[in-house]
C-alpha cells in the first residue's frame, strides 16, 4: 500500500510538470525574461532530493522516476527527445557482478602472509575495476620523484601525493593505487559502502573506464612502509557466478544548433545518487542527495530552460543527466556508444556537480572548474564573465571524480564546474534539502548563463594544454 501511495504522488508531481505540455513542441519556447528564480530551484530539488525519491540510487526505479521528472521538463522546452521512440529517457541495459564479503588486501603470499587488511577495517576499497586485482609492491614518493616509471601492473604506494598523482600513476601502468587516509576518507570509515564491480554495459565492448584505488588506514600505511618492494599483493573477493542484469537511466535533450558544421556543447549533470541503505545506524536511512548531485541536475534544468528562450543557438546543445555516476559510469559510458552527435562534434562539455553550498576556500560568489589547468576552456568562459577560479583542492582529484572524466579519456574537453568545500554531509544521510544555500546555488546557476550562451554562439574551440589531455 505504501508503495502504491508513493508512485501515485511521485506521478502527479511528473504530470503537474508536463501539464498543457502532453504533445512534443517543434520549435524552444518563445524568448523571455532568461532570469533563474530561487523559487524554481527549490522546487525542483526539493522534489528531486525528497524522501520520496529514496535517494534515486543507481539504476533504481527512483532514478527512474528522476530522469522522467528531468524528461518532462526538456519537453515542455521544446527539445528533440534523446531517448528512442521520442522518450526523453535512455533506458540502458547494464549488468554488473556482486561481491559477497568485505574485499581483503592480502600482503605477501599465501605461504607467509605479512598482512591480511579488510574493507571497513583497515582498507577502504573503492569500485573493483576488474576481477582480478593484483601486483608488485612499489613506492613512488611524488616530491622526489614527480614523473616516475611505472612498472606494469604494480600495487603503487603513492606517498606524498595527490589524487592527481594517482591519475598519473594508473595512466602510466598501475593495477592498483595505495593511498593513506585523509581526514576526509576517515569519515568514510563509519559507513563504509557496498564493494562491487562497476554496472558495465549489457551488449557494447565501451565500458566505464574507472581506477582500482584503495586508501589505508594510518595503521596499515605505516606498517606497508616496512614492506620491501616487490612483494606480491592482491585484493581477495569472491564475485557472483552470474551477473546482476538491469537497467540504469539518462535523461537527454537537444537543442539542435543553427550552424551547418554540427558542432555541440554538452551540459550535464549525474541523476544518481546512493540510495536507501537499511543498514546504516540511525533512524536516517535515506541517502537523498541534495548537493550531490541534484544540485547539478536543477543546475541542468535552469540552464536549458534560460537558454531555451533565446531560441535556437549557432552550435547544438545536448542538455543530458546521466544514471549511475556512482556506480561506475554506466550512463556518460552509454552516451558514448550511441552519441546525439558524432563525438568529433562534441567539443566541450561543462559538467555541474555540487553546487548546493559554497566553498569558503574560494572568493565569495565564485566557482571552480575542476582540471581548469588542463584546457582553455576554464579561462575563456572566465573572460566572458564565468566566475571560476581553478580548483582549490588538487589533492582530492575531482576532475577524475565525475563523469566528465568519461568523456575526457575520449578526447571530449570536459570539466566539472562545483563550489564543494569538503563539507562532512557528503555521501552521507545528511545530505539534505535543509543543507542547501539556496541564495548561493540560484546565483551560481544564473552566473553560468551568459558565459554558455557565448560559448554556444561562437566560433571558439576548446583544446587541451600540450600536455594535459587525459
């Protein structure tokens, strides 16, 4: 009965925001006041962020219910639908393999074991990245060393170093990243997550590309700096025989451009977040997501609907909120696949993840593109009245963290704008409508508006620092 009551208010929420809207419209709707108000916001994340959608986890119905809510709003925009069959929803056919028990990071053999470390415990393991993890033992001190070899399919120590690091250490061969924990990763410990291998794509040989890392305890890192090099290591972990089959969900809409050469301009967000987890303490078990990342998919909305009503751009925008972002990527993977665009047609991609709250790092009214060093892209759209500051927190490797990452290994010059100051609700319960500064998010959001508009409108093609390009 519960569940009936449920999907009947979660239906009339999606019908209210369709309403006088039931036939697809053929041209965007007619130009206006490109204003975004406070009141639109909180709605939409007050609905996307609400217990009734039961923290939208990975490839649930509730994200479901979110891409359709998301659907219905590029369609009373006029957009061309991005689903088959003229849906504004990708439903996409994932499968992914469960592990049974807390992964172990055996060091040494089995013979003559130096040490035995458990998920939750001593390890934080992170998504599995394939079904057998393991190398020889090697430490990189990035400070003495900051362009190190690599040898292939080594467990690399990281000491002194940054989550960018890391991204270099697996570009340059490494199974598996080891890194000591951070005050942030030790709040992770009273909760830790579910292990398992990322949904992977049912059918198609693109995949997620994502990182095996795992981060030790303090205990454990001082303990691995008396382990020689070389010495064997592996993750053990027992995985289903047959994989977990369902379905995870994008929700994407296109504003064909004006200019005959094709060339688009991506705006994302991820629509996931993590869930119900029955077993957490606390009478909280709703992980709702309000900053991570419905922020970034009302961010999504409000920037269509503004540039919706200039009608028409030179270059095409796809406006797309992907499914599974915290699952291994399924739905960025996807676009992939089966582009709106050819991806040499794609040429930047502007990603919004947690824009709910300031960051008190940065200048007030400020945002920050994360890899803002790697490209052009970040300082051009600052010119034309962005206002982003390069990424205050290198240490925490975000440009590797969401899914523009996806479609950066592709060549796509992609960055996520965020204004995420560390805060402690973030993969947590409290992470919580009540949490939002509303004020800051509505601003931020309104402050992108010009500065894409241009980027729409111009002749202007990001590119990569020589270099830099993932």
């Amino acid at each position: 009965m519960r569940r009936h009551v449920r999907f009947c208010a979660v239906l009339l929420v999606l019908l209210a925001g369709c309403a006088n809207h039931a036939a697809p419209r053929t041209t965007p709707k007619t130009p206006g006041a490109a204003g975004v108000s406070e009141a639109s916001v909180r709605a939409h994340l007050e609905f996307l962020a609400s217990d009734a959608l039961n923290g939208r986890g990975s490839g649930t119905r509730d994200e479901q219910i979110a891409a359709e809510y998301v659907g219905a709003q590029f369609r009373r925009l006029g957009f061309e639908p991005g689903g088959a069959a003229g849906s504004f929803v990708q439903t996409i056919d994932v499968e992914r393999r469960t592990v049974a028990a807390p992964p172990i990071l055996v060091v040494g053999t089995d013979a003559a074991p130096r040490a035995r470390w458990t998920h939750g415990k001593e390890i934080l393991v992170g998504t599995i990245a394939r079904e057998a993890v393991g190398g020889a033992l090697q430490r990189v001190d990035m400070k003495a060393t900051p362009d190190p070899t690599v040898a292939p399919g080594a467990a690399v120590f990281l000491l002194n170093g940054t989550a960018q690091d890391a991204g270099l250490l697996f570009r340059k061969g490494a199974a598996i990243v080891l890194t000591r924990e951070t005050p942030q990763a030790r709040t992770r410990w009273q909760n830790p997550r579910p292990v398992g291998l990322p949904r992977r794509l049912n059918g198609f040989s693109e995949q997620p590309d994502r990182a095996m890392a795992i981060t030790l305890s303090n205990e454990a890192a001082d303990a691995l700096q008396a382990v020689p090099d070389g010495t064997p290591m592996r993750l053990d972990f027992r995985v289903s025989a047959e994989p977990v089959r369902g379905q995870t969900y994008n929700a994407v809409g296109i504003l064909r451009g004006t200019d005959p050469s094709g060339d688009a301009i991506l705006i994302t967000s991820h629509l996931d977040h993590l869930g119900r987890r029955d077993t957490v303490p606390g009478p909280d078990k709703i992980f709702n997501g309000a900053d991570d990342d419905a922020s970034g998919t009302v961010a999504v909305i409000e920037v269509a609907d503004a540039l919706a009503t200039r009608g028409r751009a030179r270059r095409t925008l796809i406006f797309a909120c992907f499914g599974s972002e915290e699952a291994g990527g399924a739905g960025a993977a996807y676009l992939l696949v089966k582009p709106p665009v050819p991806l040499e047609k794609m040429i930047a991609n502007v990603e919004f993840e947690m824009i709910g709250r300031p960051d008190p790092i940065v200048p007030a009214h400020t945002l920050w593109l994360t890899g803002y060093e790697r490209s052009d892209l970040g300082a051009e759209l600052a010119a034309h009245g962005a206002r982003l500051v390069q990424d205050p927190h290198p240490d925490q490797g975000f440009f590797l963290r969401s899914d523009n990452i996806t479609l950066a290994r592709r060549g796509v010059v992609a960055h996520t704008v965020s204004s995420f100051g560390l805060h402690n609700d973030y993969h947590q319960a409290s992470d919580e409508t009540r949490t939002i500064d509303y004020p800051h998010m509505t601003e931020s959001i309104a402050s992108m508006i010009e500065p894409l508009a241009w980027l729409a409108n111009s002749t202007f093609k990001p590119a990569w620092k020589p270099g830099m390009k993932p």
